[in-house]
C-alpha cells in the first residue's frame, strides 16, 4: 500500500495525501499548511471541503442528491472551500497566474513568448 504525497503550491512542501487537496475554484493544490481564515484547525484536508448548505446553488453545481446528506456536511470531491484558499483569498499570488493574467492582459501567446525568450538566450550566448 502505497502512501501518496503532494506538494502544496503555496509552500512547496510534499504532505501526505490526506492533507492535501484541490481548491474547489482556483485548483490549486492546496495542503492545511496553508489555508488561511482557518477556524477548524484540523490537519486532514477533507475537513475544509465545502459543507452542504442545502442552497439549490450547491446542489446544481455539485451533483448533490439531498436525501443523501444533512446540513452542514461535507460536499464529497468538493475540495477545498475557496474560503480557506490562500491564493483565492489573495492572500498569496501564484506566479503562475499571475503570469497567465500578463499574457491575457497584454494579448500574448505562451508559444511566442516562450520562442521570443528562447531567441534572446541564444542572442545572448552568441
Ligand atoms: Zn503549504
Ligand atoms: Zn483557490
């Protein structure tokens, strides 16, 4: 049986999967070293899954059959709520979002910047 780890994108630091997950809106990879606006103080990332409100909003967007939870349990494969993720509170910028914004902001394409670089590197060594 293997133990699975995941490195947290916003420290970097590898943490065994069960304290690990996704950020149920940005996606990224998320460990509960992280996680900001933390009022539940557990170490097991399921604890900061969404948790059913019963709203018709989280029942269209998660797929939920009501008979099968209760209020206030947690949304399976819901990930992480957003409200406990660093980066979708802004508390932590990721470079690669912001690198994604820069390249939109400015109508760029990932393939020329990236042969645009590649072409000055070798200017450079020439
Ligand atoms: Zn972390
Ligand atoms: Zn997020």
């Amino acid at each position: 049986m293997g133990v699975e780890f995941y490195a947290c994108d916003c420290c970097g630091d590898s943490r065994y999967e069960e304290y690990v997950d996704h950020c149920g809106s940005c996606g990224h990879t998320l460990g509960t070293c992280c996680v900001v606006n933390d009022y539940i103080g557990s170490s097991y990332a399921f604890d900061y899954g969404v948790r059913y409100d019963g709203s018709k909003e989280q029942i269209e967007e998660y797929g939920i059959d009501p008979e099968d939870y209760e209020i206030d349990d947690i949304v399976e494969d819901s990930g992480i709520d957003p409200k406990f993720c660093p980066f979708c509170s802004g508390e932590v910028v990721a470079k690669e979002d912001l690198f994604d914004y820069l390249l939109k902001k400015h109508g760029l394409v990932f393939e020329e910047v990236k042969a645009e670089y590649l072409a000055q590197k070798g200017a450079e060594r020439a």
